[in-house]
C-alpha cells in the first residue's frame, strides 16, 4: 500500500518541489520505508514506499530504467514468471526481467507495448508514468479496484495520488461537496456516477480504466478490460476439473503471499478457510521461517453467532494461532470523533470503531492480510435463472436433462418455490411499476426538489439485468465491482490510516477465468467443487456447512439498548439541515424494532459525523 502523488503543470510551468514533498510526506505513514520525489520541469511523482513483498526490499521510488520514461507505483504483479516470458519473447532479454521489482516489471512491459502493457498484466495496481520522448502522462488502475487512484484537473494542474485526502492538499482544490453524490449516499449507501467523488473538483479513475494526458490530445478515460463472456471449459473426468482448480487456487495464494508474515481475515465460513488452509500448505513448503495468524470477528451475545466455534475448529485443525475481535460491545457511533474512525469519503459504517480496531490489531502482527473475498460469486450461482433461460429460449430437452441431473446429484427434486418462476419473464424496467417502499421520507424538501430525488430513486432502485443464461449473479457482482469502484477503498491505507494491505485470492483473474467457464452442474451449486477440493483439508463440520449469514441485526439490538433519538452524543446537527428534515429523522431512529429503517436513517448519522470531521479528517 505504498502512497503515490505527482502533479503536472499543463502550463509548462515548473512544479514546486515543496508542494510536491508535503503531499508526499503526507503520506508517509502509508508508506514509512522510504519517501522521495522527482521533478522535472513541469511534471513531478512522489512515493512512500511500503515493502510487502520479497521482491521489493530493493525497491526504490520513482524510478526509471533510461531516465526518460519514469513511473511511481502501488502495485503487486501476479504471474510474475509468464510476464517475464511474455517480455522475453517480444525481445525484452531474459536478463534483464530476471530478478526485477513489480514496478520495474510494469516499466518494462511499457517499453514493449505502450499503454497496452495493461492487457498483460495482472495482480492489484495504480500507477502513474511520465514519457518524456512522448510527453503523455499515462496512468492506470487494476481490474477491480483494489487499489484506489483519484485525480483533479483544475486552473492548469493536473494532480492524482492513489489517496484522496492527498489530492486535497493541492491549493487549487476545493473542498466544495458535490451534492449528488451526497444525495446518493443518503439514499442508496453509494455513488451512482461513481467516477465523481463527494468532492466537485476530485474524480475517481475507475477500475479496469486508463488514463492519458498529452498537450495534442488532452485528458482521455478509457476502459481497457471487460469481463469474458465466452468461455466453456469441459474435462473427461470430475478428477481433472477438481485439479486444475486446485492447481489455479494455489496459484492465486501464492502470488498474494511472497512475505514470511502473514495474516488471515478468517470466519468459520469456507471460503476464508479455505483460503487459511491452501496459504498454511504453501508456506511450510517454503524454505523460510514463517508466522501466520488469524482474525475473526464474533458476536458471543448480541445475537446468534457460531463463528467463534467454526472458526476455532479451523485454527485448531491447521495449528495457527487465532485472535478474536469481540463485537458485542461496540456501540453505536462509538469514538466518531477519534480519527482512526474518520473516512475519505461518507461511509455508512455505524460501528465503524470495530472495523478500526480489526484493522489497528492486523497492522500490529503485519502488513499483508488475505481475506476470503468473494467465495459467493465465484463458486455460487443459482441454477433458476437457468432453468429460466431454457424455458424461454424453448430447450425443453436440455432443461429436462438439467432437471435430471440436478435431482441425481442434489438427492432432491427441484424445489417447489422455483416452479412457478421459471415462466416468468425477466424484470420490467418500466419506471411507473417501481415502489416508492424505502424511499427516505426525511429529506429536506427543497434539497429534494432541486435534484428531483424521488425519480432518481425509483431510476436506480430498478435492478439491472444480466443477460448471461448461466452466471448472472456472478456477472452483478464483477460488473457492479468494476462499474461502482469504490467498494474496496474502505480496506486501504487512505481509509485505515495504517500501513496495511489486504489481498483477495478469489478475484485472481486467472481463477475468475477458469470458474466463470465450470458447468453449473455440480460444481457450482452450494460451492461443490470447493468442497470436494478442500477434503481432508479442512474440518467436515466447516467444509460442509451450509452458507451461513449473520444471524441477526447487531444494530437493531444496540438501538434496543441504547436508543440513539435523544443524540445526547451528536454534535448540533446544523451541517445536516441542507440535506435532512432532522425533527422526521429523529422519529424514523426511533423506530428501532423496523432494522430496515432504523439503518437507512441512521445514514444521515453517518453523513452528519463525516461533514463534522471531513474539514481535519486528512490524517
């Protein structure tokens, strides 16, 4: 989670070099192994290094391979070995890619294919290039965000930096509020034009996009990745499609690991076990001491909870050490005033002292964390839409056959909920049929009125469809990844305020590929081929449990306990009155039974104590 930041004047002027080494030092408790900067002339880069990887303790930044194409990056590149193959073949010398940093990899993959260099490459990435020769700034973010970049044209300046705050530190930035975006907050949790920001002047790049900058041409914005949709995999034997995905997990843990200290996000849920289980097999196998460590988040008495026991069966199974954040007495709003729980951005996280706490414990073992994000979507995919598609599409044998198959292997036959869904039609988009249900009654009329919400709201409460007949689920869920941007800002140094980085083995590409092209039948029903992959490995009692989601609402609990309608802890809530009727709020966080409404209410909370901290809240 190294910082990166550079300015470039679009004016020729020369870049002031203190402007330049304050935004980077401001950056440094994201980076503290190392902080520099580099200017030339009108264009200058700054980094704060942060190592996390074997390959990067020679790392130095910016840097540059000729002096004249220079790059400042926060990156981890995986498939480090077929890059450098890649690079050989389109006469990059083996020797010179033999032992290189991930940066130095991305350099060289731009010397032989330009700004296509994305196309090769995979892993979590946000970097900046400055081309000298070409005199084009060329900036790009990975597939699915995992690393945030954010950028501000404005009087002449070109500014980025993969820290929104940092952005901020520019004088020529504003800090006016984009009222939209605050309205899609307070409606719908999250931006719906997700390449703004809450900030006018500051955009977002969003993921699997690039960016230029060239006098001739201007700033241009384009998408240089799309989800595959053409992909069919079929093996003779259920040996061989239980292997290869082995193999291709193994693989996606491994390019996440590459450090001897290690920390795991770990329910009891299979997913992160899994994940816990293939990192243990992979690092005993290395040649180097190793320490890892798991985390889980559990509740013993607000609410029904099991993942302190399966979780334990999985840490005493594998023989790691566990530590366990205990969330039942986390209050609401708790400490909104410290900022370890202050965000870039509005973020409706009412226990966010929690999530700071699990983050605050992680930095203090180590710097890489591998989380179980997202098992549902790649190894889950309802079989109706299915069996839907092949009722419309009038393939009543092949529907017969799947039937049959899904009774044989399911020991049950289709279940009597989907019958009568199956002949239904796919959702209209027809505004007049969309519920105003939900839809906040508390927002300030006139605030209302000038941005025409209610329309807005029966637009996008319209769920979109997916037209792909086997993984539409799986399809949402990437797509609203790659089209939304944001979603995993929250775990980044930028939002922590810590020099800690999370990876996700599951959104390895090379992984996605290859389970975006399984038959549905058996492997992604009820993640069958996790299951059977992770046999012996893990214990039966959590291999074959059923998905379990949280078994109730923690906030609709601490509300019982602790009523939040006399705001005794909230500040004055005149920075709410533009947005919010605040006397309507308040008999809407009274209804503490409804969870529904009590949290889409407390949004405005969540709002009201970021407009409170968002003026100092810069780290």
């Amino acid at each position: 989670m190294s910082g990166i930041c550079g300015i470039v004047n679009l004016d020729g002027t020369s870049v002031d070099r203190g402007l330049l080494h304050g935004m980077t030092l401001f950056m440094t408790f994201r980076g503290p192994d190392a902080q520099d900067v580099w200017v030339d002339g009108p264009v200058g880069f700054g980094n704060t290094l942060l190592r996390t990887t074997f390959e990067s303790e020679c790392e130095h930044q910016p840097c540059s391979l000729d002096s004249r194409v220079w790059i400042t990056a926060d990156a981890r590149i995986d498939g480090r070995d077929e890059l450098k193959n890649k690079l050989a073949a389109s006469g990059r010398g083996r020797g010179k890619v033999s032992d290189v940093s991930d940066v130095d990899l991305i350099l060289h993959a731009y010397h032989v294919w330009d700004t296509d260099c994305v196309k090769h490459m995979i892993g979590d990435f946000a970097f900046a290039i400055w081309d000298g020769l070409k005199q084009r700034l060329f900036c790009a973010r990975d597939h699915f965000g995992i690393k945030p970049f954010f950028y501000a044209q404005i009087d002449r300046h070109l500014i980025f930096s993969n820290m929104l705050n940092c952005v901020r530190k520019h004088p020529g930035v504003s800090d006016r509020l984009n009222d939209l975006a605050v309205a899609d907050f307070l409606l719908f949790e999250d931006n719906k034009e997700p390449a703004r920001t809450v900030f006018v002047d500051i955009q977002r790049l969003l993921p699997a996009h690039m960016l230029t900058w060239s006098a001739g041409a201007g700033l241009q914005v384009k998408r240089y990745w799309s989800l595959p949709t053409d992909l069919g995999v079929r093996y003779r034997t259920a040996g061989d499609y239980v292997e290869h995905f082995k193999e291709l997990l193994d693989i996606a843990v491994a390019d996440r690991l590459r450090t001897n200290r290690v920390g795991l996000q770990m329910s009891g849920g299979l997913d992160s076990a899994s994940i816990a289980s293939v990192a243990l097999g992979i690092l005993s196998q290395q040649q180097r001491a190793f320490q890892l460590q798991a985390q889980t988040v559990v509740y013993d008495q607000l609410i029904p909870d099991q993942e302190r026991y399966y979780s334990s069966l999985v840490a005493k199974h594998l023989s790691i050490p566990i530590h366990y954040i205990v969330a039942d007495n986390y209050q609401l709003f708790e400490q909104w005033e410290h900022p370890k729980t202050w965000f870039p951005e509005p973020i409706h996280q009412p226990q966010a002292l929690k999530f700071a706490d699990a983050c605050q414990y992680a930095a203090s073992f180590g710097r890489v964390f591998l989380t179980g994000w997202d098992g549902d979507a790649l190894l889950t995919e309802s079989l109706r839409p299915h069996f839907q598609s092949l009722v419309h599409r009038r393939q009543y044998l092949r529907l017969l056959t799947e039937l049959l198959r899904y009774a044989t292997s399911q020991r049950q036959f289709i279940p009597s909920g989907w019958r009568k869904r199956l002949i239904r039609r796919p959702n209209s988009t027809d505004l007049s049929t969309v519920s105003d249900a939900g839809y906040p009654n508390w927002l300030n009329p006139e605030f209302e009125a000038r941005l025409d919400l209610r329309n807005r709201w029966r637009h996008h409460s319209i769920v979109p469809r997916v037209d792909h007949p086997t993984r539409p689920y799986a399809y949402r869920t990437y797509q609203s990844l790659i089209q939304g941007g944001s979603f995993f800002e929250s775990y980044d140094a930028g939002s922590t305020g810590l020099p800690l980085e999370y990876r996700h083995p599951l959104l390895d590409l090379r992984l996605l590929d290859y389970c975006l092209s399984l038959p549905l039948q058996p492997w992604l029903v009820k993640k069958h081929i996790l299951r059977v992959a992770m046999s012996g490995l893990l214990p039966d009692a959590v291999r074959m449990r059923p998905k379990s989601p949280l078994a109730g609402f923690p906030h609709v609990e601490l509300l019982k306990k602790t009523p939040l309608n006399c705001f005794d802890n909230f500040p004055k809530m005149s920075d709410l009155v533009t947005y919010v009727d605040c006397a309507k709020l308040m008999q809407f966080i009274d209804i503490s039974e409804h969870a529904a409404l009590s949290w889409e209410a407390m949004r405005a909370l969540s709002l009201l104590l970021w407009l409170k901290t968002a003026r100092v809240a810069q780290h």
